[in-house]
C-alpha cells in the first residue's frame, strides 16, 4: 500500500493571511504616534486590496522637532529633546512648525488630519500638563493689601442693647485758662468731664444713628465763667426703591453764649443759656447720570435770661425765634469722582415778639444760589466746594438787607498714609441785636490736622480765623484767630491719655483786644 505524502497543515493562503496580520499588529503596536493610526485606519476604511507599512507611513523632516512631537506618555521614539519643548508646544499640546510639518501624516489620497484632543490628550487642564507654570506678569492686578489697623483708629466692640450698638466715652480732665480782656485778666483752674457716645442700629436694611455729647465745668480756684454745653442728634436714614435714600432728622443743642461773642451782654456774670431745638428731613434719587435732593430744615431757639454782676437779671425773650430752610440740589454726574452740583435755598425767620426791645422788627426771609463740584477720589480726598450768593431781608424798613457772596468747602485730604487734613470754609449772614444794625456776615475757615506719630501715638492741629464783619457800618468788624495742639497716648484699647494747649486771639476795629490761654491733661475712657 503506497504511503500518503506528508503535507503541512499551512497553507500557502494561510501563511499569506498569517504573515499581513502580524505585519498589521506590529504596525499598530510600534507605531510613532497617533498619526500613523489614523494613516492606517484610513487605508483599511478605503478598501486597500493588501496591508502595507508604506501605506501608514508618516515622513519626516528630521529635525529635532520630529523628535519633540510627541509627550512620553504617547510612545515618543527620542526623548533626547523632551526636557527642553518650545513654549508654543507646552500652551497648545501639538508640535510647532519647523520647515515640513512634522508628526504630519503623508499617505497617498488620503486627507491630512490634526490628532484630536481625545487622541493626544489635549482635553487635561493646561496647568496639569505644563511642566512648569507661567510666572504672573509684573502690571497684573492684586487686591490692595488691607492695611493695618493701628491701636488709635481700633473701633470698642461697644455694648448691645437689643439691635443697637452703643459705644460710650469719658473723658475726666484738669485744666487751667487765663483769659485777657483789655485791662482785665482772669485765671481760673477747673475740672472738665466731657462724654460722648453712638448708638448704632445692627438693622438689614435702613439705619438709625444717635450722636451724644456733653460737657460739664467746675472751677477749682479763681474766677471765670464756666462753659456747659450738651449736643444730641440723631439720622434715621430709609433705603426706598428705586435708588432713593430718604433722612428723618432730629436734635437739641444747649450752650452758654460766649462772652465774646457779639450779641453777649456786656459785663454779665452769666451769659444766657441758648437752647436749640432742630428737625428736619430730605430725599435723595439716583436718576441715573443726574442726581437730586430735597430737604427740608426747622429750628427753633430759646434763650434764658442773663444775669449781672449785681445779680439784676437781663431778659432775652425777645431774641427767641423759629426758623425754616427748603434746599434742593440737582447734580450731574461726570464720573463717580466728579460731580458738578447747582443748589437753590430758600428760609425764613420769625420771631415770636413782632418787636425787641429797641422796637425793631427782625423776622424777614432769605434767599440763596450755590454751584460748585462734589470731589471723591477715594481716601486721598472728598468733600466738596462750592461758590454762591446770598442775601437776607427784613421787615423793618430800617434795617439794612444784607448781600454777600459765599464760599462755602469742607474737604478731607490724605497726604500721607497716617496723616488726615480737614479743611472747611463757610460763609453764612447772622441777625443782631444792636440797635439799627441788620447782621453781620460771617466767614469761618477752620482746619485740623492729625498724625499718627506711632502706633498708639497721635498728634492734632487745630487751627482756625472767623472774620465778623458788618456790612452797614455802626459796629466794630472783628476776627478771631485760634490755634491749639494735643498729644492722645493710646495706653489699650479702652484707655487713652490726652493733652491739649490752645491759644484764641480777637481782634476788634474798635476797642480792646482779647487773649485767651488753655492747657490741659486728662484720661479718656473708652467702651
């Protein structure tokens, strides 16, 4: 029996099959980079008769950015230049073009595609795959470092009452004064208490702030009259729709008049005591780059009788009095630092006797204009000024009206980090009570300066002129000068130690002048 010939069990279709596949998965597996794959799929999906590796081939420019084409994470074939890719690759992820393209695929009739992100990994976060992050530019923009706060500006934690805040203040003082009139000197030492407190509202929406402060004298050896005076106001601001800010105001002031003020009785023992009686209310709207505000102001004053050194007393009735100002100001906003204003007023007096006793008719009206600039540039300066005119008429006959221009200006400058300058100007028309004289215009420029010497040391400056002058002649034009200092030494938060010297000089066309000295130490306590 003839022996059946031994034939392979592969064939030569089998080995044929066999060999394109294994070319096919070592293609795939050692490929360069995703390019070749999508060269490859390309070729498969077009209906290619055979499988080759020239088919899938990517060409090559031999540069070195051939070789930095690819992150290590994709199968890079020469990782000599990875340490060192160009800025361009390690924003975007792709190679940069170097004369040819490279990692570009070339197969014949196939279309060039870019690797998608999913491909090359493009879709991490930038900063992720950066080897090393951007170093922010020297102009960019950082939130201004908060300053810090030094013990003299530290604010009490204060004391709650229900939704209120209230933080109270005494300061317990011993002074001495000289005061020079003429031919006469007085010097007196005496016992200050002077108190101040705020009561704030911790309320969502609209506020309610009462402002209180006293003073109380006692002498304790020589002679001269003491100075009480008592303030109390308070603001209860309303926040509307519709950008509109609405104030309801109210307040009594009590003082001792001056002796050198121009209406005090000559020779007095005691000056009359003035007490003030004050109310008002005003409403402002945002319309946009146009601003507007009206308000309404009351006051009524009363003043006690004056008392002689013979202990005869001096009625003052006849100067009682109530007064009455409607405002409104329309502003036009030419930037948020910058916003020209024009301001029109108009008031009343009338005094509850139709006559004083020197049979003068003194209630009358007034009438004012002011335009001017509102300035805010942040903490260097704000505040505003303002140039206008005003005039005052009576219902006597006999008594002169009165016109004056006005300049008016309260402005906070910051020259320096720890130094705050106040300026204010004002200029305003005040009755009298001399026979035959209508008023006098009055024009106060005062200025305060504080620094912050060291973190628990500050030093004031006060300095200020008024000028009173009399526009109808008859009485002597006067101008008062003062000038004063201090030092207030933070010891805590809760206890400061001040001193004070001052110096006030009035000067008078006619008849003497007058000089007064004050300095004093005391200790302040804060809650």
């Amino acid at each position: 029996m003839a022996k059946e010939n031994e034939t392979s069990s592969l064939t030569p279709l089998r080995a044929t099959r066999f060999a394109v596949s294994s070319i096919v998965l070592c293609a795939v597996f050692l490929s360069p980079g995703p390019g070749f794959a999508q060269s490859t799929q390309s070729s498969i999906s077009s209906g290619t008769s055979g499988y080759s590796s020239a088919s899938g081939s990517q060409s090559y420019s031999g540069s070195s950015n051939a070789q930095q084409s690819f992150p290590a994470g994709n199968g890079a074939v020469d990782g000599s230049d990875i340490a060192n890719p160009s800025n361009d690759e390690l924003i975007s992820g792709t190679p940069s073009n170097s004369g040819q393209q490279a990692g570009t695929s070339t197969t014949t009739g196939a279309t060039n595609q870019d690797p998608s992100d999913e491909t090359t990994g493009s879709i991490l976060d930038e900063e992720i795959r950066r080897l090393n992050t951007r170093e922010p530019a020297v102009d960019d923009r950082r939130a201004p470092r908060k300053l810090e706060e030094t013990l003299s500006a530290q604010e009490t934690a204060g004391i709650h009452v229900g939704t209120f805040v209230l933080r109270p203040s005494v300061t317990q003082s011993i002074n001495t004064e000289t005061t020079k009139d003429g031919s006469t000197k007085e010097t007196r030492a005496f016992l200050e208490t002077d108190a101040y407190a705020t009561l704030t509202s911790d309320w969502a929406l609209h506020q309610l702030l009462i402002t209180s402060q006293g003073t109380w004298q006692q002498n304790i050896s020589g002679s001269g009259e003491e100075q009480p005076a008592f303030d109390i106001d308070g603001d209860l601001r309303l926040d509307l729709p519709d950008d509109t800010v609405a104030h309801i105001k109210g307040g009594y002031r009590f003082y001792r008049e001056d002796t050198d003020d121009p209406d005090a009785i000559a020779d007095a023992e005691q000056q009359s005591d003035v007490q003030e009686f004050s109310a008002g209310a005003s409403v402002e709207r945002d319309f946009g780059i146009l601003r507007g505000t009206a308000a309404l102001d009351l006051t009524r004053t009363i003043y006690s009788d004056a008392v002689l050194s013979n202990g005869t007393r001096v009625s003052l009735s006849d100067r009682n009095q109530t007064s009455g100002t409607l405002r409104t100001r329309v502003g036009y906003e030419l930037s948020p630092a910058l916003i020209p204003f024009i301001e029109a007023s108009i008031g009343t007096t009338v005094y509850d006797e139709t006559r004083d006793s020197a049979g003068f008719a003194r209630s009358g009206d007034s009438y004012g204009v002011i335009a001017g600039v509102e300035i805010d540039l942040g903490e260097k300066l704000k505040g505003e000024v303002g140039l206008g005119y005003e005039t005052a008429t009576f219902d006597d006959s006999r008594l002169d009206s009165i016109d004056t221009a006005t300049v008016d200006a309260n402005l906070l400058w910051s020259p320096l980090r720890g130094t705050d300058v106040r300026f204010d100007l004002s200029t305003s028309i005040q009755p009298s009570t001399t026979a035959g004289q209508s008023g006098y215009i009055s024009h106060v420029l005062t200025t305060a300066i504080t620094h912050q010497l060291r973190d628990n040391l500050q030093a004031t400056v006060l300095g200020g002129v008024t000028l009173r002058d009399y526009p109808s002649g008859g009485s002597s034009d006067e101008t008062v000068y003062t000038a004063s200092g201090g030092l207030t030494w933070n010891i805590n938060r809760y206890l400061d130690f001040t001193s004070t010297l001052g110096y006030e000089l009035t000067t008078r066309d006619v008849g003497a002048d007058s000089q007064q000295w004050r300095a004093g130490v005391g200790l302040k306590l804060k809650r």
